[in-house]
C-alpha cells in the first residue's frame, strides 16, 4: 500500500482546471475560507529558538557577572569563560532532559518553571562537584557563583514569562494549530475527529470533512464538524484557506479509492496521512507517526518545513541583499539602454503562479515594445519574434531582464533565489494549459518559485513549444523539491551564470 502511495509522484494527474476555472465550493467551506487565518508558526522552529536563546543568554549573564566583578579584583583567566560556557551548555541539556522544551509546557507556568529551577540547581551542582574532585574549589568565586546561579535563574524565569505571552497569544490566534481536514464522513470519520477532539493540549483543529458519497453512508456532520464537499473540492479548498494536515479516515483494505483520491491531492503542500485507529492489521510501532494518541501512516510531506524553511528564508534574504546590491550598477546600465532604445516604461509587471498557486506580480525588464506588451503570456515569444526590441533581444538571450526579480525576493518574499520557474497564469502549449500538457504541473508550485532553478541550468529554459519541454522542466522541478537543501541551493547559483553561456539555446 505504501509502496503504491509513493509512486503516485511519477503517474499521478492533478485533476484541477487552473485558476481561471475554479471549483464552486459549498456554503460551508466558503465560510472557511472567508474565515481570516494567519500564517503558522512551527513548534519545531519554536522550541529551538527557546534553546538557543537560554544557551545564549545563560552565556551573557555569566560572562557580565564575571567580567563585572571577577576581573577587576583578580584578573582575566580563560578557564572561566570555557566554564561559563560548558554550564550553559549543560543547562540546556538538562532543560531537554526535563521535556520542558515543548510549546504545551510553553503555554503553562507552574510545571516549566519547577522543572526549570530543578534542573539549573542540578547544573550548579554538578559543576560544584567537579570542582571539588578536579581540587579547583578555592580559585572559584563564591560570590560570582551565587551570584550566577541567582542572576540566571532570574533571567530564564523572565524569559519564559515572555515566551509564555508570545505562544499564548499565537495560540489564540490559530497560528500554532494544525488546520486538518478529515476524508470520510462515515462511522470511522466520526470516531476520528472524536478522538482528535477529546485529546488535551492537542493542536489539532479539524476545520470539516469531505466525501464523494451521496448515500446514508456519508454524514452531514461527523462529531460536530461539518461536511464541506467532495474529494475534488479539496484542492480548491486547500487553495483558499490555510490547510497543514489531509487526515484519511479510510481502512487501509480501501486501497483503490486512496490511490485514486492520491493522485488529486498530493500537488498540495499539505501532509497527508492515512489514520490508522480503525485497523485490526498492526504494524510495528516504529511505523507510525502519532497525533496525540491516533496512529497515523504517512503518505506526503509538505515539502522545505520547519527549520528548513528558515534556512531558506535565511539564504535568500542575505545572498539576495548581497547579489541586489551587486546588481544594481549592471540594473542601472540596463534600465538606461531600454528607455534610449524605446518608449514606455522600464519595468514590465506580470502575473505569475507562486506558491500554492497563489498569483503574484512579477517584475522584469521590458523586452518588448511597450504598445506590443503581452501581460497574460497569451502568445510566447518566438525566435525573431518581431514585438521584441534590440535591447530586449540581448537582455533575454542573457537574462539580465530577470534581475529586478531580486527585489520580489528580498522585499516581498513571493519569489525566491533557486526554486522552480514561475510561468505565467495564462501560459501554454500550443491549445493547451501547462496543467492539462503534463501530469502533476501543479506539484511545482509546493515550494516557492525562484529566480534560477535545476532546470534551468540543465537547459530547459526559454520558450516551450513541445510536449518533452514542459515534461522536462516538471521533472527537473520536482527533483528540485524533492532533494532540496542549502547546498544545493547555493550549487544551482554558482553554477547559474555558465549555463547562461553555454545552455540559451532556447532563450529569445
């Protein structure tokens, strides 16, 4: 079964027009989607971010007490440097070994603060017992020490009060709940968002449940949450509204019509699960992944979470600011050349797919003449393509027209420096729609587009005039999103400029 969920990505056909011919969804998920949600914020991220913070400030608090008072009365010695940062370190450990860094301890007091004095006066301790064996008791300030553990204490107590207000006030914005949707209104569907829901400090919020059956199998409401439409209606829904978790609350043995609904589903950047509480076939417990007490098999990761996604949200911001910087002599040189060479403005504004399928404004040079200027992409650019000027001719051969796209990047966030191309909503091949030319299109737009990408400096790029073009560049994107990491990141723009010179063929 799970061997078949996973080829899905090779066969699979999203089952979705594209956005110009959008699903009607139900009264009921459109006052979902009507509904305003921020954007989530990760646990993962959460809880090391608290970590490092302790590390750090326990760090400061012992260098400034010892540089305060160590130093002026007996001189500076390394040792307690390496001291101050051996015990902050070991706090750290002690706090994770306490299971204090959670965001559900987070949200308490009592429990995270005991745990926490407990575990920092373990720390002291144990650094006072390896004074005594290693015979450096008396070279240790007493009072620095005291003042230490006292100074500390105080400082972590005020950081967690801090932290508790932060996750308690993104808990009541809805920015820490996993936002799920159940497929299956049946028995087994009822029983799953009963066990989801009687769970305490649970993030799971199940927003409804979709169905394709019409008979007196399919519940209206499944424990109080409303039926929303049918399988097919998910991806628009998903599209719409905020969605983290797809949950099957289908028996395993119902092994047809979860491939069928796969094949619809996992161009989402969403996880989807298969619930596994209603199954009298077990396997090992290592094979589940759990939430709260429902076991859960994993079909689909959302792809580039976590601290994946700050990494990348890191990487673009400073190498972007770095290479925007870089650009903005070459930017000026080619802003001048195309208003000496043709009337109208500089920049040309267009509308592109961006992540999740969302629509987003993407800047580039002007390349063609103003009056012949084709917003949509209805028609592509063709070689000697008569509406291209002389100076658009040379800044598309070399893409220097895609430069002003560093600014979606470092200022708007929609782009990002390496990740499939955007194309343009209205784009196509021939008489058809890219998602209607190749299967699983729209599983391209699971991640952020980008500026260069995997296919592009493998050559596929520039104009897409057959079938193995697009194919080609969906496969390369899919690899992409599938093997990401910063290194390959940072390999994809070094490698960047000598496939401009070597791999335009395409590009005109």
């Amino acid at each position: 079964m799970l061997d078949a969920a996973a080829a899905v990505a090779a066969t699979a056909s999203p089952d979705r027009p594209p956005v110009e011919r959008r699903r009607r969804l139900t009264p009921a998920a459109l006052a979902v989607t009507n509904q305003k949600v921020r954007r989530a914020i990760s646990p993962i991220v959460i809880a090391g971010a608290v970590r490092i913070a302790d590390l750090v400030l326990l760090s400061l608090v012992g260098i400034a007490l010892y540089f305060g008072y160590v130093v002026p009365l007996g001189g500076f010695y390394w040792q307690y440097i390496a001291a101050i940062l051996a015990m902050a370190a070991t706090a750290v450990v002690c706090f994770q070994a306490s299971d204090i860094y959670q965001v559900q301890i987070f949200r308490g007091q009592l429990r995270q603060m005991t745990r926490m004095v407990s575990s920092w006066a373990f720390v002291f301790l144990l650094f006072i017992g390896a004074s005594f064996f290693a015979k450096l008791g008396g070279e240790v300030s007493r009072l620095w020490l005291s003042a230490f553990f006292a100074v500390g204490l105080a400082a972590l107590i005020a950081s967690r009060v801090f932290v508790r207000s932060l996750v308690r006030g993104w808990a009541r914005e809805g920015r820490l709940d996993r936002r799920t949707i159940i497929v299956g209104a049946d028995e087994n569907g009822e029983e799953l968002v009963r066990a989801l829901k009687v769970q305490e400090d649970s993030d799971i919020d199940v927003l409804g449940v979709f169905d394709d059956r019409n008979d007196s199998r399919a519940l209206e409401t499944c424990a109080g949450s409303p039926k929303l439409g049918k399988v097919d209606d998910i991806v628009e829904f998903a599209r719409r509204t905020r969605v983290d978790l797809v949950l099957f609350a289908l028996p395993i043995s119902a092994e047809t019509r979860i491939l069928a609904m796969l094949k619809k589903l996992w161009v989402l950047p969403v996880d989807i699960r298969l619930s596994a509480h209603t199954n009298k076939l077990r396997f090992r417990p290592r094979s589940y992944s759990y939430l709260g007490q429902v076991p859960t098999l994993d079909m689909f990761e959302a792809p580039i979470t976590d601290w994946d996604l700050v990494m990348k949200w890191m990487f673009d911001r400073l190498v972007g600011g770095l290479a925007l910087l870089a650009a903005l002599p070459v930017m000026a040189l080619v802003a001048l050349a195309i208003k000496l060479d043709s009337r109208g403005p500089v920049l040309f504004r267009q509308k592109r797919f961006g992540f999740n399928n969302e629509r987003i404004d993407v800047f580039k040079f002007r390349s063609l003449y103003h009056d012949q200027a084709d917003p949509l992409a209805s028609k592509v650019v063709t070689k000697n393509d008569p509406r291209v000027t002389r100076v658009g001719r040379f800044i598309r051969k070399t893409s220097l027209d895609e430069l002003p796209q560093l600014f979606n990047v470092v200022f708007k966030g929609n782009l990002s420096l390496v990740g499939p191309r955007p194309h343009a909503v209205q784009g196509k091949l021939q008489n058809r729609m890219f998602d209607e030319a190749v299967d699983g299109y729209f599983a391209r737009h699971r991640v952020k587009p980008g500026i260069t990408g995997w296919a592009q400096i493998n050559g596929w790029r520039g104009e897409i005039d057959n079938q193995e073009k697009i194919q080609k560049r969906v496969e390369f994107d899919l690899y992409y999103i599938e093997n990401w990491s910063v290194l390959f990141d940072l390999f994809i723009l070094l490698k960047t400029p000598l496939a401009l010179m070597t791999k335009s063929e395409n590009a005109y």
